[in-house]
C-alpha cells in the first residue's frame, strides 16, 4: 500500500513567476534522468528483486529501493508543485518579456511553452524540458542486483548535475532552496547504492558482471587487456591505471596491448533471395558466378527458397 501525506518533504516557493524557468526545470521532472525516471527505476527494482526472503541483505536492499522509490514520488509532487508556482498569472506576453532577458534562452525556447498553456492550463507535465514524454524506457531493472545498483549510482549522479545546473541558471531564492535539498538528498542516494555494492562484498566480490559467468568460459587473453585503437604515438591511454597492475575485481592482471592486430574475417554476406530486389540490374559483375554443386543438406536455408524460385520461374507455362 502506498500512504498519500498532504505536506511536501520539504519547502516549495518561489520568488516570483519565470515561466520560461518552469519549462527548464521540467526536464527534472520527466527528462532520461529525472525524478519520475528515477521513481520508477527503484519501484521495478525493488518489486521484481528475487531471492530477498532467502538473504537477509537482499531484504535489506529491497526495502530500500521501495523507501527510495516512494521518497522520489514525493519528489515529482514537489517539482510539479514549483512549476506550477512559476507559471502562476502567466500569459504569452510574459512568457516572451521573460525570455528576452537571455538571448540563448529566447532563440531556443522562442520565450513560450504552449503546452504550458494550452494543454496542462499552466500545470507541470510529465515530459522534460523540451516537451518530450517522459519515457519508461529511460529506466532500467535488469533483475542482477549489482548491475542495477550501479545503474542507479549512475542516475543519481545524472539528476544531480543536472540539477546543479538548473541551481545556476536561477537567481529566484527560493527555487534554489528547495533545489539545495534535493542536491543533498541525490548525494545520499549516491552514497547508499554504493554502500549497499560494498555490503555485497564491493568489487572483489560482484565484479565483473554477471560475476557468475565462469571465466574458463571467456577468451581470456583479452579479458584484461587494454586495447590501444588510437595512432596517436603518445599513447596516453597506456599509462593509465587500467593497463597496468592488478585488475580492480582482484582476480587477474592489467595488461597493456600497443598493436592490436585484426584476428577475424573479412565479412560477406550472402546475396539475398531475389524476391526482396536487392539486387541491381544485370546481376553481379566482376566476378564469376559460384558453381551450384551443393548437396540439399549442404545448402543454407536461403539458397534452397533461392532455388525454389529459381525453379517455380523456369517451369514452362501451359
């Protein structure tokens, strides 16, 4: 079940109305690592983490993605909640006085959201700052615990910059308020995931992903190998920690390759059938055409409808 509390987590105001701000700070709202990405990422998580009734860290862990996830609901309520403040008495006229003042903001933003006004009659929406539909597909839930966990320290880290920026790009004192406690909150939720990595045992013990894939299974030559693709005769990339020392999963060695050399195949395709007209007029040209001495069994499935085309397409009309 989930609780609904009338009272937002923290305090929302704002100085005065900006509604070209409010269309920018949408993007926190519904934008590839907003709150409702966010939100949904741990929901999925947590209710499809497996395993937690059996393993007491498992357990621990899945009531934090669901306390997390609920945390960030209320997020949404309070981003919603100033973008609904910044449009308060706003009009087409203001949303273009307001715009004018930064000459980048007015030739991108052209001072309006229509949407703003037409559609959520000067509410927030779930979409980010360019009008984009928040999409479930920016969230991921792999059902590997650690994979995941990662993936949300990435998230988080994401929003945070992002809101970073939105801090800078306002002077309006108390957008910055309430953007400073979520600042904050992002920090913890970066610090938790990681934690929660360390009390699975931290990269020694879940790395590399999936850590139950035998590595007897892996063409091990190059499962720690730096591959230096670059011509560049500096070679930077060659004193990096990575290419050199013991691998940070502990259970091989860094090492470092100047001249990678190609080991497969040229690629070629087959020709295809020619009921899907790939090919040009006249046919191939330049080289002969391969004899037809394959045996039934020998043959791929595309060169036995090949065939019974080819041999549908010669047979005499009566």
């Amino acid at each position: 079940m989930f609780f609904h509390t009338k009272q937002l987590q923290y305090p929302v105001r704002v100085d005065k109305p900006d509604p070209v701000y409010a269309r920018q700070l949408q993007e926190l709202i519904g934008g590839q690592f907003g709150e409702m990405a966010v939100m949904t990422q741990y929901l999925f998580q947590g209710w499809n983490l497996r395993g937690a009734t059996d393993d007491e860290r498992l357990r621990r862990i899945k009531d934090m993605l669901l306390d997390t996830a609920t945390e960030e609901i209320g997020h949404v309520e309070m981003l919603a909640t100033c973008v609904g403040m910044l449009l308060d008495g706003a009009s087409p006229e203001q949303q273009e006085e307001a715009a004018k003042g930064d000459p980048v903001v007015y030739g991108v933003l052209s001072g309006m959201n229509p949407h703003h006004l037409i559609v959520s009659g000067l509410g927030a929406r779930p979409v980010d700052s360019a009008g984009n539909p928040f999409n479930a597909g920016y969230t991921i839930g792999s059902g590997n615990v650690v994979a995941d966990l990662y993936a949300n320290v990435n998230a988080e880290m994401q929003g945070r910059l992002q809101a970073a920026r939105l801090y800078e790009m306002t002077s309006d004192t108390g957008v910055r308020d309430m953007l400073s406690f979520l600042i904050a909150r992002d920090r913890m939720h970066q610090n938790q995931w990681l934690a929660a990595i360390e009390e699975l045992g931290g990269p020694t013990e879940v790395m590399p992903v999936p850590v139950t894939f035998p590595l007897e299974k892996e063409v091990q030559e190059v499962s720690y190998a730096f591959i230096d693709f670059s011509k560049d005769p500096d070679g930077a990339s060659r004193r990096g920690r990575w290419a050199h020392g013991r691998s940070i999963d502990g259970k091989g060695r860094f090492t470092y390759v100047e001249q990678p050399t190609a080991r497969g195949e040229a690629p070629a395709l087959a020709a295809a059938p020619p009921t899907l007209h790939n090919a040009l007029m006249g046919g191939p040209v330049g080289r002969e055409k391969p004899a037809r001495g394959k045996s039934e069994r020998g043959k791929s499935v595309i060169d036995r409808v090949t065939d019974a085309i080819a041999g549908d397409e010669e047979q005499p009309q009566g």
